[in-house]
C-alpha cells in the first residue's frame, strides 16, 4: 500500500556569485628612453674627439704633448666616462620589463584561483539541481523527493546530459594596449580560453517547448530519455505533473515500467486494477484521455511513427530517426544540441527508481500547501460540506477582504488584502495584467471567489465585468454577493454608455446614503451600524473589470470613471481591480496615482512588464499559468503561484469501492476491464471546485443590491404594466412601455400624460421601426383604463393596414384607409364639429375648463346632446395623409392647436420630424421617439439617439432621452355596453319619404333640403323669415 509523502519545504543549493569578473590589462613593452639615445651619441661625439686630439698630438712630434690640444684629452675622457655611467643606469633600469611581467602572471594565477573556487561552488550547485541519473534512487523517500512546484523556476527543466557551461561569473576581457608585452598577452588569451566555461549539467526546459526530438542511436536515445522522465518524476509531484505515452507495440516493452510511476496514473479514470496508466497506442487515445483532466503540466513520451501533433498543453518528447552508433542529439525549437556526455539510463535502473517511487502519493496535507487545492488554501476543507454562514461568523474583522490567492516557492500562503492602508492593507484599487495563456482569467475567479467564501454578502458584493464577453465570470450571477455580472460589451457602445451610467448611480446612491447617516465614509457608516445606528448595510463593493485596456481604447472618455471610483472609492467603499491581457504606454495616465498594489503574470514584453510591475522580471517569467508577481505600495515583491478553483472538486465525503471482480490479474500497462471515470456518476464533465462552491453559497445571506439591471429585452405585454401599476380609470395617463434608468438602478413605466398640454402625441421612427405598434398600444391602453363614454377613437390608416387590429374594440369609432376618402373627410370633419359644438356649449352653460367638463361628465351633469367624452384623432402615416389629402393638413393643424381645450387630441406616426410642419410640430405635447433613420435628426437627444439599437423595433427614446421600449398592445379590455359613435356617411341617393318621417311635425311650413352628413337628421329652410 502506498504511503503518504509530504514534500517538505525546498533546500536551496549553495549560492553562485555571478557578478562579472573584469580582468586587467598586460603590461605594455616600454619604448627606448629619449636620454639613451643621447647618452650614445654624446659617447659618439667625445670618441672621436679623444681619437683626433691624439692624433693631432703625434703628427706635432714630441712636443705634442705641451700643446693646448692636448689638454683637453682628459676632459674628453672623464665626458666619456660619465656618459657610460649614465648609460649603464639607464639599462638597469630595462629590467623592470621582467618585474612588471612577473607580477602581471602573478596577478593571473590569484584570479585563476577565484575562478576555480567559482566553477568548482557553480558545478556542486547544478548537480545539486540536476543530479547525476545514477544517484536519483537515492533521493526516493528523502527530503528532496517532489521538492519542486510548479511556481519554481526550474520546474520541468531536465538534465539531459553533461558539457561546457558558461562560467557564473563572466570573465570581461580588457582592451589590449597598442604595445602590449607578447609574453603576458599570449598568458591572458590562455587564461580567459581556459576558464570562460566549466563542465556540468546541460538542461532543457520541458514547459517552454511543445515539442523536443531525441536523437542519434535509437538505443542510446532511449537511454537518455529513461534519464529525463526518472528526473521528472523524482523531482516533480504526480499532482502537478503526468508523464503519458504513445508507444508503438513492438516497443512497448520497453517501457513496461513507466506503470509504476505515480505519475503515469490518470486522475479520473480508473480499471480493474486502479487508475488507468497512461501508456496508449494511439496519438487520438491519448488526447482524448489528457483532455480537461489537468491543470498541470503533461510530458507525453513519443516512441511510435504515428504523428504526434495537437497535445495542448504538454510538451512531446520523442524518439526521432538517427543511424547506429551516433552521437545523441537534442532539438529543441529547431536548434539542435550535441551533449558532450548524454545521460543514459537502462531499463532496469529506470524499474528500480519507478517501483520505489510507487511506493508514495502525495498527501493531502501537501495538497492543502499548495496553490493548485484552492479549497486547503481558503480554509474551507471539504467544498461540499462547510457552512458559510459559519465561516463568514468566525472570520475577525481584522480579516475581512482578505483572500487568499496561491503559494509562495516555498509553499508560504499569498493573500491579497484589498482593504485601504489605514486599515492594513493592499487596497483599495489595483492592477492585473498577463498575456494570453497566463492565467489571468483563473486567477481572477479565484480572487472572487475566494473574497465570497471569507465575507458575507453584508460585508462584501462584487461587480464583475469582462468587456470582450468571455467565460471568466461565467456562472457567478447565481453567487448572492453578485450585484452584476457585465459582459460582451466590445461591439456594444451603448451597453459601455450604460454601464457608466450604472457606476455613476451607485456612488451618487451610497454617497446619499452617507449623507443621510451623517456618516463621512463607508468605515464610518460600517462603524456606526455595528454600534446599532443603523441597520441597513453598506456593503464593500469590488469591482473587477477584465480587458479594461481594450475597453480604454475604444471608450477612451470611460477612464474619467475609473478615475471618479479611484478618488472616491476609498471612503465610499468601492474598490477596483483593472485586468488586462496588454498594457500599452500611457493607458494608466491618470489612474496611475490610485492603483495601491500590482498583480503581475507572464507579459508579452519587459516594457509591459515595466509598465506594470516597476521592472522586467514578469517577461522573464516561465509559461505557466498562474505564475506571478504582486507588488505593494508598501514595496513587498512577492513571486507566487496562484490558486486553482477549475479544476474537479475534491469531496471530503467517504467513498466506498465495491469490488466487482476480485480475480487475480497481472498488472500493466494496458487498462484491464471496462473504465470509469468520476464524472460518469452524474454529468458528462466533472463538477469543479468553483461549481461546487458556488452551490453551497447560493441561499445564504441576503442578495447583492442590483447595480445593474439586464439591458432592455424583448418588449413587454401591456397587460403586465397595467398590472403592476394602479392607474386610475378614466384618469388619461397610460403606461404604453418601459424606460430604462441605469444611473437610478431601476425600471420605470413609460407614461403618457393625455390630460393637458401633453394630449397630442407623435410617434416618430424609421421604417419597421414599431410606430403603428406604438399607436395601437396607445388605444389598447386607453381602451383598457377608460370605458367608451370616456374615451373615442377614430383612426386614419395609412401605414400598411396596422390599425385593422384595433377596429373591434368598442372604443374605435371608424377606421379609414386611403381607399376610404369620403370616411377620412368626415373622421376629419367630425373632428372640427365637436370642437365648434363644444365652444358653444361651454359658453352656453358656462364651463371654464375641459377638466371640468369631463368632471361634469364624471358626474352625469353633462349635455345629453354631446355623446363624447375625449376624441382622439389617429393617424398612422402622416406623410403618406400629406401627399394623398393635402387639403386635410391644415384642418389638422387647427384641431391641434385648439382641440385639447374641448377634449379632441390629435395622435400621429412620422419616419421624420421634418414631415412635420413647424406649426403642427410646434402642438405637440407628448413626442415618442424610436429608431430614426439618421440619429442626427433626433429631436429629444442626438447622441442617446446613436445607442437606440437597430433591428428592434419598440425601441427609441424618452423625453428625458432615456432608453425605452413600447410595450406590446396585449391587454384584457372589459366587455362595455356602450360603444364608440359611428362615423355615418351621406347615402348616394336619399328617398325624400324617409327624410320626411324623420322630420315629422317639426318639418311644418320649413322647405326640407336634405340630411345633415353628421348627425344624419334632416335639414330645412324657412324662407318667410
């Protein structure tokens, strides 16, 4: 049975000093000395003197001696003497050659056992990380066995042999001198070809290379790659590294014992005979087999001739072609290297070192230290069965806001503390950057996650937004921290104008808040209601935005808001988190001065990694996801490998095995029965520890306060406004849709006011737009809130026939077409007689106000003579009324400017503001707009106009220029027992008899002329008055 192993944490090698070495010049050779050459010819001069004046002497005889000339031969010989004295000095002197080139070698020789004493401490220290392939058995069960995570440096760098290394310490040569001496040059040359390099491991990196080829003698290559993979899974934990095969049949042999590695295991699927082992004849067996099983690092063994491309995430080592008895070669990235020694090992060193390394797993205290097991790190234990409200109950407020978010090298727990300097810690804004394949998006879900598990929703709610719409937040909006999750807003600038009008209204809200608690900050009104003043929350709000720099670039006016959240967040309890895949130059001009703490991952570039971090470090960062830098404004500089919440949960829950078949079988390396994996029990993908999470915190606490509302949908039926509002029958103020308010966090009724000034309506809108659905929720409205006594309808329609749909309800008098122009005459015509008969009658019984009158009415005190209450005149398509009745338009235009004072209103649709006239225009009260053709003709707010979608008819704007939509005209209309009077039209031929018995004994001695077109009664003449 295999024995628990915890790793313990990391003995590090002996230091290596790796500061230059910057070697001295060579003495130079001295060039002769101006006084020589003097001194010689001086000697010269004076020799040939001496040899004249003696000659003089003699040819003068023997009184020669006497003369005057030769007297001066003992001058001449003491000149002479004192010149070679002087000459004699000056060759001692040549002598010092020999002392400077004694010294200089001298000077070699103390360097040269610096250099030595470096490469011997350079060579103690590789073995020490690259141990020699004989000596790894001896690290099985020690405290060096799994000692490297994957937030190493080293982690899957491999030993694959021995050969020349540079030196740690580079040796700079100097600048030779124009005369250097040749004996100590030629010593400095030597010097520097000798001991610019050691011997010792020659590594490849595994994770920064997809795939690498072995080559060279096939049986030789083997043994080097038997080296490589007992390396790894000596030095490399099984949870963070899988070592996987593609092995032909013929060799499968050998490698029988890659069986025994606990790395060689799968994590999910098991057989007969335990987890299933990783060793496949096919490449497609083996993919499908790795696929969504690891967030670590997979090293896939290739010795087979099928093709083994497309393993994301893994690196390929394979066996590649080569004659016998060659040299073993690496290729790595199409540069091939020749170790001067190549590892070997043979399959019985590598069975030793495998079964011994069966006997271990790693333990879950192990598990629990480290980054990857997010739920050991937040202290959660068993993710199916801890109590949040517990947790968040025995968390100290010191620790509120705090989150774990990985491990340190040595296994040291990373948190991130968001909350301010005051109050400890990091916060309250910040900044995350890391490239494509980083682990930015993970990292992201671990830090929400993380903040919900340790604060309730009272202390803390999130606002989660991914501007490109990706799946980083996918499935938090069910978390009750959640005020929002905002998404997939690149192709969508109204959705960005939206959102800022969003942010806008929560600082205005909590800033009203604090003002209204007497409160100067959050942490005071936090204060405040824990001492009892007041019980309404104020939660911590923390607002993530991932791809904020894209979102910059295409809104650069949007940093004005971040800037607004980083100067009053601190006492409004906001905080921010700006992600981003790339930081270009300048994109935190402005927001620079409020960003507290920085968190680093692999970048692109050392100026991104400037840019964000202070220095280069995060480009020179190995391609791991998850591997990191957080910076503090208090200067920690802390490397870290971040958590995982991905990856399939880990339940505390017991599990029970039932053996099936407890036949006896041989183990190897092919699987044995059927297999199973854990996500057959339920779904066709394991549950992951975020789901999981996720599921225990639903139903605990109260939900988030909704910063933002999902944008407008499809439209609403009329009937669910109706219903959710009490509006008084008969009261002229209908609901005809929705207006959305995102800075009031809120819905409201779009209202239409008939009463006063307000009573004529104009529908504006682009073709398909929704302006005949906007009329006909209109009536639908009235129909449904007013009886037909106190409200008519007569519609003139010319927009395609829309208008058909309203003519049976009661309240709809006529409605006429194009086809119909005695009918459209007479809906007009009608129209101007109940304004002139109503002018009569308020005179004759003295009503001061249409509001009064329809008191009247209200009360049953009215006219019998007047069957009307409001009139409304409809007409749907104004342009088209224009061009085919042109002489109709300036009757309109006076029952629009002096109908509302008798109750008769006006209610029209246009594609333009500009089809309506200045006077006409100039009477309308109540304008709705939609989608215009052009949003530069928009006659409530050109800009807002822009973000009026296109293709969703119903949308278009408020007065205010807020973003509406029309309701859908679906509403229950009451049965009535009255209904609209009828439009009647003059016959073509009147019968006289029939006028006469209408007119009965009032005809008398009157001359009948014929019917009255609008009340059809019989019209007469005295001509004896």
């Amino acid at each position: 049975m295999a024995q628990e192993f915890v790793p313990e944490a990391r003995r590090r090698p002996p230091a290596v000093p790796t500061a230059d070495l910057v070697v001295d010049a060579p003495p130079h050779v001295p060039s002769p000395a101006a006084g020589g050459l003097l001194s010689r010819a001086l000697s010269a001069v004076l020799a040939v003197g001496g040899i004249g004046v003696m000659a003089a002497a003699l040819a003068s005889g023997p009184g020669g001696a006497r003369t005057p000339m030769f007297a001066t031969f003992p001058i001449m010989l003491l000149g002479s003497t004192m010149v070679t004295a002087l000459s004699g000095r000056g060759r001692r002197r040549g002598g010092g050659v020999d002392t400077d080139r004694l010294s200089y070698l001298e000077y070699l020789s103390r360097l040269r056992n610096i250099v030595l004493e470096t490469a011997a401490t350079q060579h103690d220290s590789l073995m020490w990380d690259h141990p020699d392939p004989d000596t790894l058995w001896t690290l099985i069960g020690g405290r060096r066995m799994w000692e490297r995570r994957i937030a190493d440096p080293d982690f899957c760098l491999v030993r694959v042999g021995t050969g020349p290394q540079p030196l740690a310490t580079r040796l700079v040569a100097p600048q030779p001198p124009e005369a250097a001496d040749p004996v100590t040059a030629a010593a400095l040359d030597r010097f520097l070809r000798t001991h610019a390099t050691t011997v010792g491991p020659i590594t490849v990196s595994l994770r920064e290379s997809p795939r690498i080829t072995i080559g060279g003698d096939e049986i030789a290559a083997r043994g080097t790659l038997r080296a490589m993979i007992c390396q790894l899974a000596v030095l490399h934990p099984p949870d963070q590294l899988l070592i996987a095969a593609v092995i032909d049949e013929g060799n499968r042999w050998q490698w029988e014992w890659l069986k025994w590695l606990p790395h060689n295991q799968h994590p999910t699927a098991a057989d007969v005979a335990g987890p299933v082992r990783m060793v496949y004849d096919s490449v497609d067996e083996a993919r499908g087999a790795l696929t969504g099983v690891r967030p670590v690092h997979a090293v896939v063994i290739a010795d087979s001739e099928h093709d083994t491309d497309g393993f994301a995430g893994a690196t390929v080592v394979e066996i590649g072609e080569g004659r016998a008895d060659a040299p073993v070669t690496i290729s790595v990235a199409g540069e091939t290297r020749v170790p001067a020694r190549p590892d070997r090992m043979d399959a019985l060193g590598a069975l030793v070192c495998a079964r011994r390394l069966a006997m271990h797993r790693i333990g879950a205290a192990a598990r629990c230290g480290d980054g990857w097991d997010w739920p050991g790190l937040a202290g959660i234990g068993d993710v199916d069965g801890f109590d949040p409200v517990a947790l968040w109950q025995s968390q100290d407020h010191r620790d509120r806001l705090r989150v774990p978010i990985g491990t340190r090298a040595d296994g040291a727990r990373v948190e991130l503390d968001i909350k301010e300097a005051a109050e400890s810690g990091m916060g309250p804004h910040g900044l995350c950057v890391g490239a494509t394949g980083s682990g930015k998006s993970e990292l992201l879900r671990t830090i929400a996650l993380g903040l919900m598990v340790r604060n309730s929703p009272e202390v803390l709610n999130l606002l989660l937004i991914d501007f490109k719409g990706g799946a980083t937040f996918l499935d938090y909006a069910r978390a009750p921290h959640v005020a929002a999750v905002i998404t997939n807003l690149a192709d969508e600038a109204p959705l960005v104008a939206r959102m800022r009008d969003a942010l806008a209204g929560e600082m205005n809200r909590r800033q009203r808040l604090l003002r209204a608690s007497g409160c100067v900050s959050a942490a005071a009104y936090e204060h405040a209601r824990r001492a009892g003043a007041t019980s309404t929350a104020l939660p911590s709000l923390f607002i993530i935005v991932d791809e904020f720099s894209e979102l910059l670039s295409q809104h650069p006016d949007f940093a004005d808001v971040f800037v607004a959240i980083g100067r009053l967040g601190r006492s409004l309890g906001i905080h921010l988190l700006l992600a981003s895949q790339r930081l270009d130059e300048g994109r935190l001009r402005g927001l620079d001065a409020h960003l507290s703490y920085r968190i680093c991952l692999k970048t692109l570039s050392a100026a991104e990694s400037r840019a964000a971090l202070g220095t280069p470090e995060a480009y020179e960062l190995p391609n791991n996801p998850g591997v990191g830098y957080l910076r503090t404004s208090g200067g920690e500089f802390v490397r870290f490998s971040a958590a995982y919440v991905s990856g399939p949960a880990r339940s505390g829950a017991p599990t029970t095995v039932s053996v099936a078949d407890p036949t006896v079988r041989t183990f190897g390396s092919r699987s044995v029965g059927v297999i199973t994996r854990a996500a057959e029990a339920g779904d066709s993908s394991p549950r992951t520890t975020l789901q999981a999470v996720l599921d225990r915190l639903c139903g605990h606490g109260p939900p988030a306060h909704q910063v933002w509302l999902p944008p407008l949908g499809p439209a609403p039926a009329l009937q669910t406004l109706l219903r959710a509002g009490a509006y008084a029958r008969g009261a002229l103020t209908v609901p005809v849709g929705v207006v959305d308010r995102p800075f009031e966090q809120r819905r409201t009724p779009l209202l239409v006011d008939l009463r006063g000034a307000a009573g004529n309506v104009a529908v504006v809108g682009a073709p398909q737009s929704g302006k005949s659905t906007a009329i006909r929720t209109l009536i639908t409205a009235l129909a449904a809130t007013h009886s037909p006594a106190q409200v008519q309808v007569y519609c003139l329609d010319f927009g395609g026939g829309a208008l058909a749909s309203v003519r049976s309800i009661p309240h709809v008098g006529a409605v006429a077409g194009r086809a119909e122009p005695r009918l459209v005459a007479r809906i007009v015509a009608e129209g101007e007689s109940i304004i002139r008969a109503r002018e009569a009658l308020f005179g004759d019984v003295g009503v001061g106000s249409i509001a009064e009158y329809r008191q009247l009415r209200a009360q049953g005190a009215a006219s019998d003579s007047d069957p009307f209450g409001d009139v409304f005149l409809v007409v749907d398509g104004w342009a088209s009324l224009c061009r085919d009745f042109g002489a109709l338009e300036s009757s309109f235009t006076a029952v629009a400017s002096q109908g509302l004072s008798f109750g008769v209103h006006v209610v029209l649709s246009a594609s333009r503001w500009a089809d309506i006239r200045p006077a006409l225009r100039d009477q309308i009260g109540t304008r709705i707009e939609l989608r215009l053709g052009d949003p530069a003709d928009s006659d409530l707010d050109r800009k807002a106009a822009q973000h009026v979608p296109q293709g969703r008819p119903g949308r278009g704007l408020s007065g205010d220029g807020s973003q509406t939509m029309i309701a859908l005209p679906i509403a229950e209309i009451g049965t009535a027992e009255s209904a609209a009077p009828p439009i009647p039209l003059l016959p073509e031929l009147i019968e006289r008899h029939s006028v006469v018995e209408a007119a009965g004994a009032v005809l008398g001695d009157r001359i009948l002329l014929g019917l009255d077109e609008r009340r059809m009664q019989p019209v007469t003449c005295e001509f004896h008055r």
